[in-house]
C-alpha cells in the first residue's frame, strides 16, 4: 500500500466512514478525519481505524488557541496514538503542541494558509498584505523553526517549501485529478504534479468518495502518484 495518499473521511459520521473504508479496502492505508467528523464520532473511527483494520490516522483538527489551551488538547489526543495533527502554524501555537505530543509518535503538522482561499479572503481577513505564495513560505518556515514536524499547504507551494533548509513532511490538501470537480478549493494541482513538486502525502476527499467506485477512483490517483510524471519519491 503507497501511504502517499491520505483519504478524507470527509463523511457524516463514523458508520459511514467505516462503510467507505471497506469498499477501499487494502487500496488505501492512510485516513484523515477532520473536525466535521468530531460530533460524528470521528476520535471512535479513528481508534477503530488504527486498532483494528491497521491504518494510519491523520486527525485534522486545526488547533488554535492560547499554549496552554494547545498543550492540553494535543497531550489529551496524542493518547489515541495518531500519526498526524494539525495546527495552525504560528509558532507559538506549534511549540505548545509540541509540548503536548512529546513522549508519543504523534507527529505535529502546521497549517500555512488555508488551500480554499486566495488573496481576497486574506484581505477580509486583515491578513498581511503580499503574495499569498510568499506567505506561505514564510509561515512553512516560521512553522519549522518553531518544530513543526511538517506543514499543510497548496501543492503550488511544495517545491518553494521543500527547498527550504529546515524543511520537514509536506501535505498537501487542494489536489484534484484532472478534470475533476474543484469543489470548494481554489489553488489545486494534479497528484502527480503534487508529488513532483517536491509533496510527501496528498490528501483527496471527494473525488474518491463521491465516485461511482471509490476504490477505482483511489487507485487511478494512486496509479497517477507511480508514474513517470510523479518523480518525487516518498521521504
């Protein structure tokens, strides 16, 4: 199984998260559950996930609060034993994380920016003014600095990203295969350009869910990941 690709349960609640990781069966390894899935019982199906089919859990929570708030949160879901976490990438918010996953195999992820917006919401937002690109560098950079075990961001940044000096695991959401629906995202690539750029794990949601057959949707990107247009190899 390539753990390259990260699927998201992106689903109303845990039994229908189930029901999509059996039709997926051993084509996928790697999950992701993101906060939409919390009420839905999203921390059972990953312990459920981990424990009893042996898959790898990606818990996308996002954190942002005060450090101690942060340190808490994160020591208290390090216990469920995940292989990621994210975070907002400020520093402040990755070195309380990272305070609270020591001791466990959790590794921290920080958030850049967000791969639905563009220049426009980080103007509502009273984000700093500049390209978006550069920002997202930078916010990698501040990340790693800080001890973020790797980052979130668009696959168009990956390979800015990947060359920097403290450069760690690169996921990136907003990947799409050709052709298919953008949905709510808005700075997209292929999964093959995604690898080749310079990204460790893309993480696709409905393109696979939504599918007539989802495990076939799922090895086609999969199949795209191994082709001689992916050139970056898993590190």
């Amino acid at each position: 199984m390539d753990d390259r690709l990260i699927v998201a349960l992106d689903v109303p609640n845990a039994i229908a998260g189930l029901e999509l990781a059996g039709k997926l069966g051993d084509s996928v390894s790697f999950y992701k559950i993101g906060l939409g899935m919390l009420t839905g019982g999203g921390l059972a199906l990953a312990n459920e996930l981990k424990e009893e089919h042996g898959k790898r859990i990606f818990l996308d929570m996002k954190l942002y609060d005060i450090g101690a708030t942060v340190e808490a949160a994160v020591r208290g879901l390090a216990q469920f034993d995940l292989d990621f976490l994210t975070v907002h990438g400020d520093p402040h918010v990755v070195r309380a994380a990272k305070e609270g996953a020591a001791g466990s195999n959790t590794r921290i992820l920080g958030v850049t920016i967000l791969t639905s917006l563009n220049r426009a919401d980080l103007d509502a937002g009273l984000i700093l003014p500049g390209d978006i690109h550069e920002i997202t560098v930078e916010r990698a950079a501040r990340a790693f600095d800080a001890g973020a075990d790797g980052i979130i961001c668009s696959p168009r940044e990956a390979a800015a990203i990947r060359a920097l000096p403290n450069a760690g695991l690169i996921v990136t959401p907003g990947v799409r295969p050709a052709g298919a629906d953008l949905g709510d995202q808005k700075r997209v690539e292929t999964p093959a350009s995604a690898i080749a750029a310079g990204v460790d794990h893309i993480v696709v949601g409905r393109p696979i869910w939504k599918a007539p057959n989802p495990r076939a949707a799922a090895e086609a990107i999969l199949a795209e990941m191994a082709s001689p247009q992916a050139v970056h190899p898993n590190g």
